[in-house]
C-alpha cells in the first residue's frame, strides 16, 4: 500500500497489509471493529504501536539521553535509534541476552530509559514484574509500558495460564489497567497516560509512561 504517510522510522510511505483490510475501513479501528496492528511498515517493518511509540519518544527526549542507558524488552526498534543514547540493551524472549522481568538479573537504578511493549500480559506475575521494572530504573528515569488494546474491555480478565492460542498471553488487560498501574507504584514513581494515533492506519494507543520525578508538561494527558 501507497501512502502520503511517512513512517517516523525509516520515511518510507510504503506499507504491508496482511490481512487484507480496506482504507476505508481504517476509521473503524479506533472502535476495535477492524485490526490495524499488523499493518506494517514494508521497509522497517515498524507496526502502528511502534509508531505511536516513535511519536511519544520525539516528544519527551531532550539532550540528557545522549548519557542514558536504555533497555528495550520487545523488538520496538531502540537500538535503529542507538545513537540517542549511551548504550542500548536489548532483551527479546527466549533469545539472546534475554531477561526474565519477574527477577531482573541487574542492580537498582540501571536503567534511565525502559520500553516494555507487549510484554507484560505474556508474564506470569505482572505485579513482580512491574516491581521489578521500577527497582531497575533510575531517580531521572522513564518507564514506556504498552499493552493490547486496553480500551476494548472494562475490566482485565487474567486466566492464569499461557494461552498458547492468544500469542501465550496470561491475561486481556481492560481500561482497570491505568488503576493497577497506579496501585503497584503508589510511593514510589507517577504514571502519565499518553494517547496516540499512527499516521497512516489512525490507529490509537495508550501508552503509559511511569517516572520517578515528575513528567514535563509536554506529555498529553488522557
């Protein structure tokens, strides 16, 4: 597919749409009605959560991540951006340098960028997880926490086990999720909810963005 969208990755306005569906559908996305999240990027291969990831990124660095250490959790793409930072380490599920969330093999304060994209609802304990993430993290820290499509239902609807027909998810998080988030860093971090839209598809996501300061003002709030 064609379009006049460039990708904040890569600049290509070229796209990948697997499962067939039409432009015009493409509004019906916001309501969950259509799934727009396999609509790639046919150079980079970015999808519309990395892309909305990519805009809030834009938005919140400042010159100070030229000495941060980031840690990227899924394959959302930090290290094509390596340069913004001191190092880049990235950790990817049952490969190489992988990271078991729930018991961080790392020492407090590691990390002043963490991006943990789709990741949670693949672990068995979120909350050690969530513990965990903010232990690693540093005073000046921020956290980018992304989950599917946590608008769709009110409630979350955690089953115990890795359902190997939903991608090994143990749980659907529901729009509950920003109160769990807030309950598991009470005294310890402040949670900023961002909306964004991909470009091309209109595709919203939440991201959440937990710090242990303060956020700038230049966060959009929900």
């Amino acid at each position: 597919m064609k379009s006049d969208f460039l990708c904040n990755w890569c600049g290509s306005t070229e796209y990948v749409n697997p499962d067939n569906v039409p432009e015009k559908d493409f509004g019906l996305g916001v309501f969950g009605l259509v799934d727009l999240s396999n609509i790639d990027c046919a150079k980079c291969g970015s999808k519309p959560r990395q892309r909305c990831l990519r805009q809030l990124l834009n938005d919140t660095k400042t010159s100070e991540w030229k000495n941060y250490k980031a840690l990227q959790l899924s394959p959302d793409m930090l290290s094509t951006i390596s340069d913004w930072f001191s190092s880049v380490e990235v950790s990817i599920f049952d490969e190489e340098n992988s990271i078991d969330i729930q018991n961080i093999d790392r020492p407090d304060s590691t990390y002043d960028i963490i991006v943990c994209v789709h990741v949670l609802e693949h672990v068995e304990d979120d909350s050690l997880a969530l513990q965990e993430l903010i232990r690693v993290l540093t005073p000046q820290g921020k956290l980018y926490l992304m989950v599917p499509q946590p608008s769709l239902f009110p409630t979350t609807d955690d089953w115990g086990f890795p359902d190997e027909s939903l991608h090994g998810h143990y749980r659907m998080y529901g729009r509950d999720f920003e109160n769990k988030l807030n309950e598991e860093i009470k005294g310890q971090a402040q949670l900023k909810v961002c909306e964004k839209y991909d470009e091309f598809t209109g595709k919203k996501e939440f991201i959440y963005v937990v710090t242990k300061n303060e956020l700038t003002s230049n966060l959009t709030s929900v």
